[in-house]
C-alpha cells in the first residue's frame, strides 16, 4: 500500500474532498491518521467513522483564522506521534462577490482562511517533518480561469500555489516536498454554504458543466486519488507542482 508506515494529517476532514481523502488515505494504509474541523459535531461524528477502519484516528478542532490554533495542534501532533509524514492542507472557503459587492473585511477573512491559515499551519508544523514528508495544498482550477464573482477566492488559490512554491524551496533542503492538487467543480457541501436556492444552484452547475470538457462535475474521490499519489513516495521527483485535477477546463 503507497501510504503505509506514514502519519499523515488532513485538514477540513469532516465533509467534502477532506473526508474523502481521509477515508483513501486509510485505504492507502496510513499507520496513524490526524482529522480537523471546526464543528465540534461533524468532527466526532468523521473521527468516529473513519475509526471504524481500525486506524487510530486523532480528531482536532482547528480553525484556519485562529494562528494559536495551528501552534496547538503542531504541539498535540509532537506529543502523540513525535513526526508527521503527510499534510493535506485541504480546509478552505468559498465566499463569492462580484465587482461592486467586495467588502474589505470579508475579503481579508477569505485569504486568512485560504492563504495565511494554511501557511502558519504548515510553519507550525514543518519541525514535526520527516525527510521525506509530503505537503500537499488545496488550490483550485479556478486560480487560472476567470469566473464571474470568483475575483477573491480566485486570487487566495492563486496565492496558495505561489506558497507552495516558495516552501518547495524553503524545505526542500531537508528533503520535504510541496505540491498542490488544483480540483476543479465538485459537488461537496461547500456549494450549500454559498446561500444560493437550489434553482439557482442547478442554473450555476448546468453552466459549469457546459465549460468542463469532461461534461460533469468531479467527485471527491477523485481528487483524494491524486492526491494519495502525492503523499506517495511515487511522486518524489514533483516539487511545486499544481496537479489539475478538473476534467481538462483550465487546460482544453
Ligand atoms: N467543491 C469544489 O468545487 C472545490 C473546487 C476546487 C477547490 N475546492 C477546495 O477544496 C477544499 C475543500 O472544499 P470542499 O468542497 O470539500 O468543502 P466542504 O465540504 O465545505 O469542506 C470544507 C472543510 O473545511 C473546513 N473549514 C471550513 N472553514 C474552515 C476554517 N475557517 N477553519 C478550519 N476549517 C475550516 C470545514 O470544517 P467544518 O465542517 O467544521 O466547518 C470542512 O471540513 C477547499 O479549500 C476548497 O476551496 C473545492
């Protein structure tokens, strides 16, 4: 199994792209695996699930904005398992707003959440690193497409791509690797979140698909099998790299 022997952490496991990775990456046998989330409810009712595969399943409430937080957490991972081999940094937000309807405020809580909440994350973490160890960053197709309302969440996967290629060099000396998975449209909780009404969610996805070559929208697992491939050791030579994982829109 590609992961086995590996402790490996993935945050916003509670729901979407992050459960499902947490459910691979235990079928890719990790030895010990670390949840996040930031709803207390969600995050027992997924380490109880994901514990019924008989790995041990660590559940830690963190919040992206909250810099104390990825502190703690880095602290609890040093005094449970004395390392960590994997990092999907995968906990994001979707807050649309077009030209007109920007706000300051909001717009600063997306890139702490996005952007900065994933950088300390990984800075708290990296002492905790192993040679060898895999991070990997969630972007988004999105940061190389232009999508109508998308100005500032599109910006913060922007920036996130840049951050990891900037830590790709930062650590690479110690044999660490940064990647990022770029998933394209995928039916996850996180599109209830946006307060649409489900017509206009269905107007939205039928759009979308009309744009993405593949004709549909991704599924989780999908993404959680590209990204197991880079928590492997079978992508060592890729460093800084962004994987599109979109059925082909940003590239056809
Ligand atoms: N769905 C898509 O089409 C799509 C496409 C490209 C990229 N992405 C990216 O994929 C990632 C996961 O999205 P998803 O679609 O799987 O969404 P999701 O189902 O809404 O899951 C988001 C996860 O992140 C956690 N989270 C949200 N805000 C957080 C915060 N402030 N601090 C810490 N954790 C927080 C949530 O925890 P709680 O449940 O506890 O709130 C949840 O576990 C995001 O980074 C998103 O930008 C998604």
């Amino acid at each position: 199994m590609q992961l086995s022997g590996k402790i490996a952490l993935v945050t916003g496991a509670t729901t979407g792209i992050g459960r499902a990775t947490a459910e691979r990456f235990i079928e890719d046998g990790v030895t010990a695996l670390i949840i996040t989330g930031q709803d207390q409810a969600r995050l027992k009712t997924a380490r109880a699930e994901l514990a019924e595969h008989g790995v041990p399943v660590t559940a830690i409430c963190w919040r992206a904005d909250t810099p104390t937080d990825s502190v703690a957490l880095a602290e609890r991972v040093m005094a449970e398992h004395g390392r960590l081999d994997v990092v999907f940094a995968n906990a994001g937000v979707t807050w649309p707003a077009p030209l007109g309807q920007i706000e300051a405020e909001a717009a600063q809580a997306q890139f702490m959440v996005n952007v900065i909440g994933p950088l300390l994350l990984v800075q708290a973490l990296s002492p905790l690193f192993s040679e060898g160890s895999s991070v990997i960053l969630n972007t988004s197709c999105l940061n190389v497409l232009g999508m109508p309302g998308m100005a500032v969440y599109s910006a913060t996967k922007a920036a996130l791509r840049s951050v990891a290629r900037t830590l790709s060099v930062e650590l690479g000396t110690r044999g660490i690797r940064i990647n990022s998975v770029a998933p394209g449209p995928i039916e996850t909780p996180i599109y209830s979140k946006l307060g649409m009404s489900e017509a206009d969610f269905a107007e939205m996805g039928q759009g979308i698909i009309a744009q993405v070559p593949a004709g549909r929208f991704d599924k989780s697992s999908e993404i959680a099998a590209a990204v197991a491939f880079l928590a492997s050791d079978g992508s060592s030579y890729m460093r800084g790299a962004e994987m599109p994982v979109d059925g082909g829109w940003s590239s056809l």
